[in-house]
C-alpha cells in the first residue's frame, strides 16, 4: 500500500509547488540560465509527482453489475488541490475498476461556504447532482450517486457510469473536472468535448431503473436501487444549489 499524504503534508506540498512554480516562471523569462531553468523544471515536475504519488485513493461508488467497489485517487481536502485544476492534473495510480466502469462525473455543492481554490482554474461541476440523458440512452449503461464530505465543509457528489455491453469511448464524455477526453480510435489518439445536457430531474430516471444510489454516510457503500427494503425515497431528489457547472479560482466562483 503506498503512503497517502496527511493534510498538513499536502498543504505544505501545495505551498513548496507553488514556490516552485513561481521560480520557474521568472526564471523563463529571462532564459539567462539553462542550467537553472532546466533544474527548476525538474523540482516543478517532481512536486507535482509527488502530490498525485501521495494522493489518497478511497471508494467513490460501486458497481451495480458486478459489485465491485470503485476506487479512485481523490482529493478530499479542497479544490485548491491539483486533482480539480484541470492544466496540473496528472494520471494517478489507482486500482484497476472493473470491466463495466465506463466515466465518473460529479458535482460539489459549496453548502453557503465561501469558494476556495487554487491559482489554476477548477471545474468542479454544478452544485446539484444531475444525470446525462444522452449516456443513460446508451444500451446497458447505468449510473450510480453518492456522497462524499469534504474536509473543507465542501460535498461531492461523485456520479459514476457503468455499462454492459461497454459503448465506444467516443460514445463517453469527459470525466470530471475535465472540459475534454483522449480517446483511442482506429489506432490514432483522437479528443473531443462533448456539450452535454444536464438533468437534475433525478426521479424518473430512478423509476426507470438506470439511475441508483448509495445512502450517504454508508461506510460499505451499498448500492439502493428500487424498490427499496425498508421503502426510501432518494436521499439525492431536490437538492439545492447551483444547476450550471462552476469555475473555481482563488476565492472566486463563476459560471464555467
């Protein structure tokens, strides 16, 4: 098992990143030393590695096919983190989904707090948990809600796809906190954006029998699809907040 950061060794990361950063840049304005540009690049890329290498996975979902539980690289602390800027972020190491995994969108709601980011811009969704119609039409394809608190009062609201049989990657969207996706086709690397319609109308989708949920707080993560023993209503119907996707930067918050 690798060794996860702490908060306060996370913040201080940040804080020696950023530092980093800030170098390199007036170091390429100048150009005046290659030795000490090229050695500013290389403290810029190790810190940045070493944030994604210590960053915590946990269980965000959990498969409705096969019941494996979703485990990812996640950011719990505050979308100051490079895990939500979308120019910093890297491809963490993580264990394998199962097969049926398809993309993990998400949404977090501010809960009255004030924003707070990093210097680099954030795309942390709306605030409200919403479904793709356009994904949900695909055969087989199903997605599951949860929550997550964050440390900073924050609450994310991973949404995760599943499907079988597996549609084409260009037939997905890109993943949360992204505005593209990278795909595989014919051989070439190809990326696209996809302007997707969002549906914050959660319960038809539920009585449909695509869209299910795990109960917030559930330390296993189990999946509650209708009908629900005991009966429950969907604890994600009617949230409040925000229904258009955010931009965080700094201590300000616009619509993406």
């Amino acid at each position: 098992m690798r060794a996860t950061w702490t908060k306060e060794q996370r913040d201080q990361l940040l804080r020696a990143f950023e530092k980093a950063s800030d170098a390199l840049v007036a170091a390429a304005r100048t150009r005046e030393d290659e030795v000490l540009l090229n050695a500013l690049r290389n403290e810029d890329d190790r810190l940045q590695q070493a944030y994604w290498d210590g960053l915590p996975c946990q269980t965000l979902s959990r498969c409705p096919r096969c019941d494996q539980a979703l485990d990812k690289a996640f950011d719990p602390w505050g979308l100051d983190g490079l895990f939500w800027q979308e120019n910093l972020s890297l491809r963490p190491a993580e264990p394998a989904p199962c097969p049926h995994f398809a993309v993990l969108l998400g949404a977090v709601h501010l809960n009255g707090l004030p924003p707070k980011g990093g210097r680099a811009e954030a795309h942390p969704g709306p605030e409200a948990p919403y479904v793709v119609p356009r994904l949900l039409a695909l055969p087989g394809m199903t997605a599951v809600l949860s929550s997550i608190p964050m440390a900073n009062g924050y609450t994310a609201y991973p949404i995760a796809y599943f499907a079988d049989p597996m549609p084409k990657p260009s037939l997905l969207t890109q993943p949360w906190t992204k505005r593209s996706f990278s795909f595989e086709s014919e051989g070439e690397l190809a990326w696209t954006e996809k302007n997707e319609t969002w549906d914050f109308d959660l319960e038809p989708w539920i009585a449909s029998g695509v869209l299910r949920w795990i109960a917030p707080g559930d330390p296993d993560f189990r999946i509650v699809a209708p009908p629900a023993s005991p009966p429950a209503p969907c604890p994600y119907v009617g949230l409040p907040g925000r229904r258009i996707g955010l931009t965080v930067k700094k201590d300000s918050a616009w619509p993406k």
